[in-house]
C-alpha cells in the first residue's frame, strides 16, 4: 500500500514530537519561555483548538457525506479530510506540545506537576494509538479513491476507522480534563 503524503507528514510530526517531549521528560532538553507567558498560552489553546476541534468534527461531516450515498461527495470528503489534517490537526498537534513545553519550564518541567506528568504518559499512549488509525485512514482513503463502488468494503473501514478514532480521542480528552482542572 502506497503511503499518502498526509499520512507521512503526520508520522514525521508524531515522531518528532514525542521525541522532543522525550527529551523534555528525561531532564535532556529544557524548554523556556521564547515570548511571554500569556503569548505561549494564547499559542497553547489555539493548538488545542485546532486539533481537538477537527479530531471531534471531522469524523461527523465525513459521516453525512457517507450517508449521502452520493459517490463523488464521498470522494470530496476524503480530500478534505486529509485536508484537514494537515490544515489543522498536525499544525495543532505542534503548536500544542511546544508551547505546553515552553510553559511547563515555568513550573520546572513535565515531571514537577502530577497532572503534566499524566499529561505526557497520555501523549505517548494517544501517539502510540495513532499508528494503528493512520495505517486505517490509509485504508479508508484508498478505498474511497480506487473502489467507491464497494460499499461494503468502505463500510468495514470506516467503522474501524470510527472505533480505532474514538480511542484516540480519550487520552486527548483527558490531557484537556487535566488542563482545565489542574492545580498549581
């Protein structure tokens, strides 16, 4: 199976960035402010927003094109779901982790608050599940493209491809959970 440029984008980027969060947890690489602290945390939420907002919306508009039964919508979707992902999933996957590692060196790194460091061990189960989907996406995206007519060949990707997403999501939802009820 031949691997779409999204696809190996995203691996790049998820490599890249549990590395660096690597590196930051293991006292190897210190992260500081660069702007201000209230510039990182705009930078911060606006990541999350972008990443969280198109990982929740998007599998429901790719939903109505399915059930539209309308082939070359179905075949439009998909487009614009790997559009999207490098518009705004992998763009907010970035901003979020760098910034949140900048911002945690005010509070002396990853590992000096309890719900950071339940932060980055979810990262790295979310970056782990992620595989799996992007291997699925591939599948659903080839799918779609080459054989739009095997309706039930669509439907077992995407049924894997919605499953395997919402346990991606959990973790995502907790680091959030985490973030918005943190104690410091």
């Amino acid at each position: 199976m031949k691997i779409s440029k999204v696809s190996k984008i995203s691996l790049l980027n998820g490599i890249v960035l549990v590395f660096l969060t690597l590196l930051e947890f293991l006292d190897i690489l210190k992260y500081n402010l660069i702007f201000s602290y209230n510039t990182h945390k705009i930078l911060h939420i606006t990541g999350v927003v972008l990443f969280m907002g198109n990982m929740i919306v998007g599998p429901f508009w790719f939903l109505f094109a399915y059930y539209s039964k309308d082939k070359s919508i179905l075949r439009f979707a998909n487009k614009v779901l790997q559009l999207t992902d490098i518009c705004f999933t992998i763009p907010g996957i970035f901003i979020t982790i760098i910034n949140g590692l900048c911002l945690a060196s005010v509070f002396g790194g990853t590992k000096n608050q309890p719900w950071l460091f339940y932060s980055i061990i979810l990262l790295f189960i979310m970056s782990g599940l992620s595989i799996p989907l992007i291997y699925i996406q591939e599948k659903l995206y080839n799918v779609i493209e080459n054989e739009s007519a095997n309706e039930e060949k669509i439907n077992k990707w995407l049924v894997i491809w919605g499953i395997i997403g919402t346990i991606v999501t959990i973790p995502a939802t907790i680091i959030f959970y985490l973030m918005i009820t943190k104690n410091i």
